[in-house]
C-alpha cells in the first residue's frame, strides 16, 4: 500500500518505520520548520530509531496526500480540528483515513472521528488504538492492539495489511467504547502518575479498578458497550500507561505533585477537561477526573484529593 503518515512525533515516525518494515511505501510528511521533521530529514533518525532510504521524507502536504492510499494522522489530538480544515483543501477523493491518536476535543467533548465526520465529511476512517510504546516496539517487544471502524470492510482490510509478528490487530466491534476508553487511559496515567508522585503507588490496584469502572459507566450512557472499558483501548493499555517510564501522563502527573514541570504533551489533561463535559453531559459521576482536574488546577492539593477518593470516603466495591 502507498501510505502517507501525516505528522512525525513519537508514534507518527514509528509507525512509518513500522509499516516501511513490513512492506509498504511510506511517505512521513511534517512541518518544513519542526524539530522533529527536520531531524529526521537531515539525520533519518531519531532518538529511537533510523530510518531506512526507502522511506520517503517530505514537508509536502499536497504530494503527499496525492501518493496516499491511506493516510494516518498522528498529531496532537487538540490540533486535529485545526489540521483538518488545511487537509480538506487537498484532493481527498479515494483516499482512506487512520487516526492513530487518543484524544477527546477539550472544547466540544467531540470524539477524534465525530470532528473527521465534520470537517471531512464521509471519507473512510478508521482509529488504531491499543497498548504499547515505540521504545518498546523498536526492541521488538509485541504487542496486541485494535483497528475499529464503522467501515468493517475499511477496518478488516486495514487489519490484513497492517498485522506482523511485532503487532497483533484486534477487530474492534464497539467505536465509541474504543474511541473514549483509549482517550481516557490518559486521565487514568496522569492518576497514577499523581500517586507515585505521592509514594502511595500501592493504590494503583484501587485505581485500576475504580478507573475501569467510571470509564465503562460513561462509555455505557454514550451509547457503547460498557464492556469495551475492559479491552485494549482502556484496561488493556494500563501497563503502558500507569507504570511504564515511557508513559508521558504517568510521568506528567508524577512531576505535576512533586513541583517539577513536564516539557513533552500530556494529551490527558485536555482528555480529563472533555470527559468532565461528557460527564455532565450524560449525567455519570467521574470521580477519578474530577479529582484529577481538581489537582492541575490547584483546586486541591493532590494528597488531599486523591487520599479523600481512595482513603476516606466510603465506597461499595461494584
């Protein structure tokens, strides 16, 4: 396939290195003045991997999108809206969409592919989501993830091409639940980043499974199935995000109690602002969020807050 990744961070080079690795053409496009782009386009290399010759490197929007098959977004969630209405000026006739990104619009509590639907219209779009970091994924440790789709041609196509010994795809059958759960992780990871910040990361069992429990109630009134909370997208990203060293939530909530500042995006702080939205929207209580925005606010200090949601208050387990 001729697939274009639009944006070169963390994931959005990965995943270029990735499907280059397994046989397609790929295009990495970025911005002509990012530190990121031109990085890779001077060195072909970053801080994880190299990039062989057979992946192109362009600060090109137009040929880029014209070369595709396939484009995969992997930028900012908050920017997608943004990016979007500079993408709709090209020719997106044919083309299919991946977002590769967790995220809920802080602004509007719009999930990444209700904003693709509005900007977009109807081109095909697909989410990739699930566990794993490209720290770990370039030293060939596998992982499990999902593509989901309304599009199940779309999705099961996107499976077969995608699927190697490095990454297993999972069919997703539940798009809201996956695409809220993935986004929510995040809040959860700053959680858990809040106690170890604390010493108190004992609690994280407490976290996981009162996180698991509030997301699945949301995703419920949303319309998806409660269930998915317990998958990939959310439960099954826990490891990588609540106790890896590579996780940017975990370690953005770690540094936020102990005073110390977090350079790189943290996409669960504007997450945390959307699913309170989504919250009041749907009428579900979120406590995990509330004291987690609570704490980047200094609304509360994070001792306080997160002792009275797992230490004081009384709470029936299910």
């Amino acid at each position: 396939m001729n697939i274009t990744l639009l944006g070169c961070g963390r994931w959005g080079s990965f995943i270029g290195w990735y499907l280059d690795k397994i046989g397609h053409n790929v295009t990495i496009w970025g911005l002509s003045d990012a530190p990121q782009f031109i990085e890779l386009r001077d060195t072909r290399k970053n801080n994880m991997l190299s990039f062989r010759e057979s992946i192109k490197l362009s600060d090109d929007l137009k040929a880029s999108v014209n070369s595709a098959d396939v484009m995969i977004i992997s930028i900012s969630s908050q920017a997608l809206r943004s990016f979007l209405g500079t993408l709709k000026k090209q020719e997106l006739a044919g083309k299919k969409l991946v977002l590769c990104m967790k995220g809920i619009e802080a602004s509007t509590g719009k999930r990444l592919t209700e904003i693709v639907h509005e900007e977009l219209g109807d081109i095909p779009t697909a989410i990739w989501v699930g566990p794993g970091h490209p720290q770990d994924f370039s030293n060939n440790i596998p992982n499990c993830m999902v593509i989901d789709s309304l599009d199940k041609e779309l999705k099961i196509g996107l499976i077969k091409e995608f699927s190697s010994e490095l990454i297993r795809f999972y069919v997703g059958a539940d798009l809201i639940g996956n695409e809220v759960g993935a986004a929510a992780k995040n809040t959860i990871g700053i959680a858990a980043g809040m106690l170890d910040g604390l010493n108190l990361s004992s609690l994280k069992g407490a976290l996981m499974s009162r996180g698991t429990r509030e997301i699945s109630r949301l995703i419920k009134a949303m319309g998806g199935n409660e269930l998915s909370a317990y998958g990939l997208c959310h439960l099954g990203d826990y490891e990588a995000t609540l106790f890896s060293q590579y996780s940017h939530n975990r370690r953005f909530g770690e540094m936020l109690v102990r005073g110390e500042r977090f350079g790189l995006l943290a996409e669960g702080v504007d997450t945390t602002k959307a699913l309170l939205l989504l919250g009041e929207k749907y009428g579900v209580d979120l406590p995990i969020c509330k004291t987690v925005n609570n704490v980047i606010n200094n609304t509360v200090s994070a001792k306080e807050g997160l002792s009275e949601l797992f230490l004081r208050s009384i709470k029936q387990e299910f």
